[in-house]
C-alpha cells in the first residue's frame, strides 16, 4: 500500500505540468549560459581573453560549461523534460480517448441541458413530426445526427471535431519524436569537413567534433572545377563547385554543387560552404570544339603541359597581376596544325583559338580549394516529421474544437412537446456561442415547425 | 519617389498616429480614434508601397531579393507586421484605445531601423540566397509583432490593474477579463508564428550548412524566447494562471524576443551576424 502510494507520488509529480513549467524554466535558464561563454573551440580562446585563471578554466570545464548543450545536466534536464512529457502524455491519454470516442446519447438528459448553451422551446407538432423535423433542419445545416430514447425523451446529438481533441497529443508526440531525430543524427550520423583542391579527390574527411580524426566516405569523391562569381563590388555572389563521386574508380555521379544545393551521395551530403585560392596554381580547360572533346589541366606557369590525344601543347608565358589574384595570362598554344601562337586571355575567361580546320575553346582561371561540410544524418527525416506533425498539431490545438449539440423532446402537459436545444464546446466558447445562437435563430424562423418560448 | 523617401514618411507618420492614439486614451475625443487609424491605415499602404518598392529596387540593381535581409529590412517588415495584427484586432476587438499600446511599437521600430541601421541595398552573400530565409525571417517577425502587441496590452492590464479608480483615464480601458483574453489569444497567435519560425530557419540552415540546430546564441535565443512563451501558455490553461502573472509573462516574453532580435547581433556573436550590418 504505502509503496503503491509512493509510487504513484512519482507518477503524479512526472506527470505533473509543475515539473513541465520548472523544466522550461530552468531550460530557457540555463541556455543562456551557452550563449554568453563561448562554446567549444572559442571557449578556451575566450578564458584567456579575459585572463581567468587556470583553475577557473579547470572548474568551468568540470561542470561541462565549455560545451553545455552536450554536458551530463542540460542532456539531463532534457531527459527530465522528455520523461515528463511522456509520463503526462500516458497518464492523460485514455481520458482524451474516452472523451473523442464518447457516446453522446448516454448523456444523461439532466446533464444535457445543463449544457453551457442552451435554449428550451415548445411545439404543438406530434413527437414524431418534431424528430423528423428537427433532423432535417440540423441536416441542413451541417450537423448529422444520432437518435437516442431515455424514458420518455427522445435525444438527437449530434458533433463536430472529435479528434481535434487530439491535436495536444500531436504536439507533445512531435517533440519525443524531434528528440529520437536528433538523437539518431547524433548516434548514427557524422559531421565533418574538408578542403579539397581543383583536380584531387579524397575518400575521407575530417570530423568536424575538433578530434582531427579521419573518417571514412566509403567513395571517393573529386572536385573537377571550381568557379567564383562576384558582384561588382567585389564580394563573393556565387560560388560552385564542379563535384564526381567515384566507386572503385570509376564516375558514378556528377554535380555542381552551390551554396543551398549540395550533393547527396548514400545519404552523405556535400555542402559548398567556402573556399580557398591556391596562389601559383591554375585551371585550365580545353574543349575541340568539331569533336566536343574536353580536358582538365591543373597547370603551374613556366612549363609546357600537353594534351596527347590532341597533339596539344600549351603553357603560362606571363601574367598580369594584383597580387594574390591573376588578372590576366598569356598563353602559349601550340599543336600540329602550324607555329606556336601567344596570346592573353583574361582570368575566368574563355577564348577560342583557331588552329588550321579545328577550333579550340580554352579557360584559364586561377586555382581554389574548395571548402565542403559534409553531413550523415539519418535523423533528419524525423526530425521533419516532428516539425511537421508539430504545426498541425498547434493548429488544431489552438484553433479547432470539439462542438457538440443535443436536441431533447420531451411530451409536456396539453399534447405540447417540450423541445431543450444544448452545446457545448471545448475551446473558443464565444465563438461557439455565436454559431449557437445563429443556429438557434435559424429553428425558431423555420415555418415547418412552429416554437414558442412559452 | 525612392523607397526611402516612403519609409521616412512612414517613420513620422507613425509617431503622429501613435500621439493621436495616445490622445484617444487621455481625452477619450472619439474623433481623435478615426483620425487615428485613417493616419495609420494610410501610413500602412505607403510604407506597404515603400516594402514593395525596395524589392523593385533591389531587382533593379541586379540583386533582386525581398527586402528582409538586414536589420534595417527586417524592422521595417516587424514595424509592418505588427500594424498589420493591431488592425486586425482593432476590428475583432473594436476598440481603438488597443492602439495606444500598440502602434508606438510600430513607430519605435521604423525610428530605431532609420536612425542605427543603414538603409542602402545590399547584395545577398550566398548563404542567404535562399527561399527558407526568407520563410524564415517572415514567420519569426509576424509571430514577433503579435508578442510586441502582446507585451504592450500586458502593460495596459498592470496600469490598469494598479489602480482601482472607476473614473477618468483607465476607465476607458477595456475591462480587465477582456484584455486578458486578448493577451491570450495573441500569446497562441504569436506562439504558432514563432514555432513555424524556429522550424523554417532549421530548414534553412540544414539545407545551407547541413545542420539543422547548431546551439548558436541565435538560435538558443529564438528557443528560450519559445520556452517562456510555452510556459506561459500551459501555466494558463491547465494551472489557471491569468491576470497580472500573464500580463508579466507577455512582457518578459517580450523582453526575450528584443533580445534574440537585437541584443544577440550586438552583444553575442554567431552565424547570424549577417544582420548587424
Ligand atoms: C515545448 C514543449 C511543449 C509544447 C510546444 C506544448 C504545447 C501544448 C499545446 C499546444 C497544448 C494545447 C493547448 C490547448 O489545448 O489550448 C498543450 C497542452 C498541454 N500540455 Fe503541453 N506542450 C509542451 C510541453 C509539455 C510538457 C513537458 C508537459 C508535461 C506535463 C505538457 C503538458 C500539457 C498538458 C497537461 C496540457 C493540457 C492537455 C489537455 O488539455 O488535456 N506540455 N501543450
């Protein structure tokens, strides 16, 4: 008995929305912690800033204040706050589910008319014509209704929106299932990064947890090409990536990849997210055009490269430059079809040479790393779905309701019916008082069925 | 006519309509609460016209972006917003004296973006060009203006809470159970706007950077703001909680929300420093 009793205390306290308003308390609380000490790789940075000692340092990394949101107590207060959420939703469910499933005809009749919209009306018209009458008109309106008989009254009920009594229960469902996304996302899936020059390829990455490990893609994945476009004042517009990922050597996908557009290969996306010039290197490529032939060069200026199928030779002579951007190069050309040719083009830019019958379109522009994050994460699907259930449940919960009518006739003295018109609702009760009286109206006026206050 | 120049109007005409609204509340003249939202209704179509302006601009000058970009843009949009909400519950409500609490925001607002923040078109960096963005910065400053109209009635119920006198200036004020209604039903409006708010902006930032939640002083921000308004929602319906702990609550829910919206861009640093500029 007394552990009975004690333990439904601890049911009732984590079911309790006391315990849930001390969690979001002490939750929006203590992050603000966090974003007044910088977290992870700044946070030490910071104490120096400021000069707080060593031992300070010490303290403030014992109580997980270098990188809270993942410390024992706030992954804690959220495991107290999920619990809570759980406990409350459990213990509240089968009254929800009674209540949506709830057999209005078993009211009873002295409940029904206590109901907090009411109106009481008489009629000459026989119990059976009032019925008809009665479900004809709430018919027309919307409202379909079941027939009931309690000793001497006839009860039609009828209502609207019973399962929005579950919208609640979509919200604190689509929280839980937020929590096992990111929880999925933090077990499963990996966050990392790396820099990776035009023409070279890697098939690993470092994890972005500061570790300076190395893990494993499971591909290969190559940067063909990597284009900067800026806005006339200079700053960076756009800025694209030419990507290949590769298995067991060879070309299984291909995409340009931008800012907002990534690439996503066995679930791992390659985010473009910035950049790097490679002062000294060179892209180049040249496209024939009559066979529509194409090649990549990484070049270096002051040597010649070659393109043998093409019986192409080529190479940087000079450059014009601010430094450390190339503004223009000068090229020398060369293939089978006569002499050598020099000429300038600018960075960026694409000129066409003509060499005897043959056109080629040669690009020259300056060299860049490209600075890809890269992401797994299998959690990110529930976490939408969480997002998504989260809204319509906040929808339904706030601006939808569960309306119920009755209609009770009961024979009164001189052959008279006695008719009880009740409602209720379980939100936006001024609303619901509006549509009542509305409804209301709309039966007195109506010729069929002649109602009388008296 | 430069959207500027539309804006500017609008600055000064809000302050006008704010002291018309004020009036309205001293001297309780009914005249004085027409004029005071036909000044406000025109003062909306043109800085409506200026918003709609600068996004032409913008296309002009080649960057084409809707103007919610920088804080400049975005208090123009929040001073819009809330406008906006404060008409439609003058009309619900239909009372004017509301006003009084409400467009001084609108005005303060459009003041503080002319007055600290530089009005010239941008180009978006590419981490912005995004269409969630600007899902984002809608959602969050529509439920913002419903919590700044929310925080204003909060104070309207504790002036008119202090004080027990029937007559003179707070006798005009709408009855106490009344404006705690509205507080209410705006705290549910302000909640559902923000919630869409959070959830496009973790959208953006997955789609972006491919973190969907990075604790980033913003973003914590944005949730403890969350945090207390769901607070003040479950206290009321399931703890009865109303009246003067409510109107408290709007308040320093408010508080929160200036501070996710300007104290984090000038006293914290993060991924949303784009928007000191
Ligand atoms: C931030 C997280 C939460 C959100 C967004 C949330 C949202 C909501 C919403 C929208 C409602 C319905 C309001 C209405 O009927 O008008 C509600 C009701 C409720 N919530 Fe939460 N909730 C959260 C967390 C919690 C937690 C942790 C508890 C733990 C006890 C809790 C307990 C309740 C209870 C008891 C109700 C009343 C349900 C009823 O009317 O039957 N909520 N919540």
């Amino acid at each position: 008995m007394s552990s009975d009793k004690k333990k439904n205390d601890l049911w009732a306290f984590l079911a309790s929305v006391k315990l849930a308003l001390f969690t979001f308390f002490t939750l929006a609380a203590a992050s603000i912690i966090g974003t007044v000490l910088p977290q992870g790789s700044e946070f030490h940075r910071f104490v120096h800033s400021r000069g707080w000692s060593p031992a300070t340092e010490k303290v403030l990394q014992v109580l997980g204040l270098d990188d809270m949101y993942h410390s024992w107590w706030f992954v804690g207060l959220l495991s107290l706050f999920s619990i809570n959420l759980i406990v409350c939703t459990i213990d509240r469910l089968p009254n929800i589910l009674r209540l949506v499933r709830l057999d209005n005809l078993g009211l009873g009749v002295d409940r029904i008319v206590k109901m907090p919209q009411r109106r009481e009306w008489f009629t000459a018209a026989s119990l059976a014509e009032a019925e008809s009458a009665f479900r004809e008109k709430l018919a027309a309106m919307g409202w379909k209704t079941a027939r009931g008989e309690h000793g001497s009254h006839v009860i039609l009920s009828a209502q609207k929106g019973a399962w929005t009594r579950l919208g609640v229960i979509g919200v604190h469902t689509s929280i839980l299932l937020i929590f096992v996304g990111a929880i999925i996302g933090s077990s499963l899936g990996f966050k990392g990064n790396i820099m990776l020059p035009e023409g070279t390829s890697s098939t690993k990455v470092y994890a972005a947890d500061g570790s300076n490990s190395m893990i494993p893609l499971g591909f290969e994945l190559r940067c063909d090409w990597f284009e900067l476009e800026r806005y006339d004042n200079g700053t960076p517009k756009d800025y694209r990536s030419q990507l290949v990922v590769l298995e067991d050597g060879r070309e299984v996908m291909r995409k340009a990849i931008e800012v907002n557009d990534p690439l996503v290969y066995k679930g791992i996306t390659f985010y473009q997210s910035s950049f790097q010039l490679l002062d000294g290197s060179f892209s180049v490529r040249i496209t024939d055009r009559a066979s529509g032939k194409s090649r990549l060069f990484h070049i270096r200026p002051g040597r010649e490269f070659k393109w043998p199928e093409a019986s192409v030779g080529f190479g940087i002579v000079n450059q014009q430059r601010v430094y450390p951007m190339s503004l223009r190069h000068k090229i020398w050309f060369n293939d089978p079809a006569g002499d050598p040719v020099q000429f300038w083009v600018n960075d960026g830019g694409t000129v066409p040479v003509v060499r005897g019958g043959k056109t080629y379109d040669f690009t020259i522009k300056q060299m860049y790393a490209t600075g890809l994050q890269v992401a797994y994460d299998p959690g990110v699907w529930w976490v939408y779905a969480g997002c998504t259930i989260m809204l319509l449940g906040l929808y339904v919960a706030f601006f939808m309701s569960h309306r119920r009518i009755w209609v009770v006739l009961t024979p009164a003295d001189g052959g008279r019916v006695k008719v009880n018109f009740n409602g209720t609702a379980n939100k936006n009760r001024v609303g619901f008082e509006n549509l009542f009286a509305r409804m209301a109206e709309s039966l007195e006026e109506d010729d069929s069925i002649k109602l009388t206050r008296e | 006519m430069t959207s500027s120049t539309l804006l500017g109007i609008t600055t000064i005409a809000y302050l006008v309509a704010s002291g018309l609204y004020i009036g309205l509340l001293v001297f309780r003249a009914k005249k004085l609460g027409t004029l005071a939202t036909v000044l406000t209704a025109l003062t909306f179509l043109v800085q409506t016209a200026g918003i709609v302006l600068r996004w032409i601009e913008s296309h002009r000058m080649g960057y084409g972006h809707p103007p919610l970009s920088n804080m400049y843009e975005s208090l123009v949009f929040f001073s819009w917003s809330t406008v906006i909400f404060y008409f439609g519950l003058e009309f619900k409500f239909k009372n004017r004296i509301l006003g009084a609490f409400a467009i001084p925001f609108a005005f303060l607002s459009m003041a503080l973006a002319s007055m600290f923040h530089p009005d010239e078109i941008r180009p978006l960096v590419p981490a912005l060009q995004s269409n969630w963005l600007f899902a984002h910065v809608m959602t969050c400053f529509v439920g913002y203006a419903a919590f700044a109209v929310a925080c204003g009635l909060g104070v309207m119920y504790l002036v008119k809470s202090k004080s027990q006198k029937k007559e003179g200036l707070l006798a005009s004020l709408p009855d106490l159970r009344v404006i705690d209604d509205i507080i209410h039903k705006t705290i549910v409006f302000g909640f559902l706007w923000l919630s869409a708010g959070i959830i496009t902006g973790a959208i953006w930032a997955n789609s972006a950077w491919g973190t969907y939640w990075s604790w980033d002083p913003k973003e914590t921000w944005s949730l403890i703001t969350w945090f207390v308004y769901a607070a003040a929602l479950h206290a009321r319906f399931t703890r009865g909680w109303g009246g003067t702990r409510i109107a408290w609550l709007a308040i320093i829910g408010f508080i929160s929300v200036i501070f996710t919206y300007y104290g984090v861009n000038f006293l914290l640093s993060g991924l949303h420093s784009y928007g000191s500029g």
